[in-house]
C-alpha cells in the first residue's frame, strides 16, 4: 500500500486562491517557556509543546522525578534532568512557580514566555475536586452533596488548613510567581501585572481556547498540525459532583480569591484586545481549526483503532498533513505516563551525546 492510499483523506473545497498561508513565515519558534498554570487547560498545552519538541528533536527541561520543575517555588536544580553537553533548553512545560530571573537563566535569550489563565469561578471548581478538597471537607462535614460543601467553604474556608487550601486560593497569582504578601494589596497585584504582561508575549484564556491556540501558532509560526489536540484532563474523579458558584457563593469567592479575579479579568482584557487587532480573517481560521480538530477527535478517540493515519487538506490556513496512529497515541497518553516515557528516551540522549 503506497504513502497516498494508506491514509483516508479529509476533504474539504479549496479554491486555488485559498491556497495561499495567512502568513509567509520563514523559521518557527523553537525556545518556548510555557507557564503551565493549575487547572486552566495547561496539560493539554502542554502535551502540544512536548510534542512539538519530539517531532523538532528539542530538548525540554524534564523534571526528575515527578512532574514539577519545582514545587511551589521557581525551577530547582535537584528537580530537573541537565541539558546535553554544549546544548540548552528549548522548551519548558511543567509546573513551576514563574521566576523572571531564574526562567532566563536557564532558558535561551530569544526564549518566547506563553502563559494561561482560567476563570477563578470553574478553576477553583476543578481544583477543589482534582486536588481532593471535597475529600477533606467530607472528613470534617460528613458524607453532603459537592454543592453544600462549596457553599459551607467559602462561607467559612478556614475549616480547611493553609495546606488543604493551597491549590485552591489564589492559585494562579502564585504560579505566575507574585509574592503571597504582595497579595494584600491591590496596587502590589497591579504592578506585578504589568511586569508580567511585558515578560509574557502571549497569555492565553481558557474560556477562549481555540482561540489561544490560533492565535499561539500565528505568534510562534508555527504550523496547523503543530496545535492540534484532544482534550485531556476531562475525566474527574468527582465527575458526579455537579457544583454551581452563583449569588452568594459568588461573592463569598469574590471575597475570598479577590486577587485572582484581578489577575484573570486584567489577562483576559489584554487577550480580547488582541483578537480584535488580529483582522476579520481570524474567525475563518478558527473555524477551519475547529473542524480540523473535529476529524482528529474521531480518529484519535475511535478511527484509529482500525486505521494507520487520517490526512488532512491544505487549506487557506494550514498545508496538508498526516496523523499518525502513533502521534494520536501522543497526544492521548496521560501526562505521567508521557513524562515517564519522555524521561528515558531523553536520559539515553544524555548518556550518547555526553559519552
């Protein structure tokens, strides 16, 4: 069976003017620092960066042994497997307290800095749940639905310890690396934002994801097949847990995680106003990105059982590409289970270019 017939083509009509790429680029951005921020879609982007660094041969800064660059704190030596000899990082991924003189140390000076935010409202939701908290809460309240137990904690959050409430307040404040006695005070909150807002070139919206991505692959020239994706993270072990935050709920969090609303509402303004700047033209390119990740969803998630490969048309926005049975398992596999793989494979690079 020859390259042409062994994969099922996705058609779609395109005129020869179409042809032509939104953007004439000359080289994609290979040095990325991607802050992966908790609960806001992070493990997803960063399953395309890790991918992207495999099929570009780069090398990613690897945590040993887990899956933190440091744990709440900034990148830590001990944490993290070295570059190969007379080589640097290229793309780092993994959770870590953002630090802007550690992350150009050990990151090349044309490093790109990419972030994500996610409104506090769903991120502490989802946090509460993946990070056990409901677990806690149950222990102290008794066996009551998820929705009471939201409520009783933000009328009264000390009934949990600073520790059970760590993925929980003010999270994403203190992933993007703003001192928690900075977080006191609004005009500290401000200034740290607009430090931030001139390190990041772009921080991405959860709420608006695909948007991200395109707008992502735009910034970094890179090219459609680069940001494809199938959600991760989805399956919550809570996923009976139906928890609405409204009304009073509503204001209790607005109370209590006050400094995440600042940061997500100043990102999210900044990401909005730069949609609008990019032209008419970048609805259509979501749109034709939309129903690329549609036929990638079916094939990764059923297709690929029985077949090799899916090939995807050129479009205005992307040239023709193929998806592997093999790059679907990729972009599947659970973050632990990737990183384990990525760990070896990249320890046997060390050992041959270091020997």
């Amino acid at each position: 069976m020859n390259e042409e017939t062994k994969y099922l083509r996705h058609s779609d009509t395109v005129t020869s003017e179409e042809v032509t790429f939104y953007r004439q680029c000359v080289n994609k951005t290979t040095n990325v620092a991607f802050l992966k921020v908790h609960k806001a879609g992070s493990t997803t982007v960063m399953n395309i960066f890790l991918r992207f660094a495999e099929s570009n041969n780069l090398n990613v800064m690897l945590p040993v042994p887990d899956n933190y660059l440091g744990f709440d704190k900034t990148i830590n030596l001990d944490n993290i497997l070295p570059p190969p000899k007379h080589q640097s990082y290229n793309i780092l991924c993994h959770h870590v307290i953002y630090n802007r003189s550690v992350f150009r140390q050990y990151m090349p000076r044309d490093t790109v800095f990419i972030a994500i935010v996610r409104d506090p409202i769903t991120q502490i939701i989802s946090a509460a749940q993946f990070f056990d908290l409901f677990i806690d809460l149950r222990k102290k309240l008794g066996k009551i639905p998820g929705q009471q137990l939201m409520t009783t904690f933000l009328q009264n959050p000390d009934i949990c310890s600073t520790e059970e409430q760590k993925f929980v307040k003010t999270r994403m404040c203190l992933d993007f690396g703003i001192p928690r006695e900075d977080l006191t005070s609004k005009d500290k909150i401000m200034s740290h934002l607009e430090i931030l807002n001139n390190d990041f070139s772009l921080i991405m919206v959860m709420e608006m994801f695909d948007e991200s991505l395109v707008l992502l692959k735009r910034y970094l020239c890179w090219d459609m097949k680069d940001i494809v994706y199938v959600p991760l993270n989805i399956l919550s072990r809570h996923r009976d847990e139906k928890v609405v935050i409204e009304g009073k709920d509503l204001d209790n969090l607005k109370k209590y995680n006050w400094p995440d609303f600042i940061l997500y509402e100043y990102f999210k303004s900044n990401f909005v106003r730069r949609i609008s700047e990019e032209g008419n033209d970048f609805n259509d390119e979501v749109k034709t990105y939309k129903q690329i990740l549609s036929r990638v969803g079916r094939y990764c998630k059923n297709e690929g059982k029985t077949m090799p490969g899916i090939r995807i048309d050129k479009t205005r926005w992307n040239s023709e590409f193929l998806i592997s049975n093999r790059e679907c398992e990729f972009i599947t596999k659970h973050e632990l289970v990737l990183l384990d793989q990525l760990r070896r494979k990249y320890k046997q690079k060390l050992r041959q270019m270091n020997s």
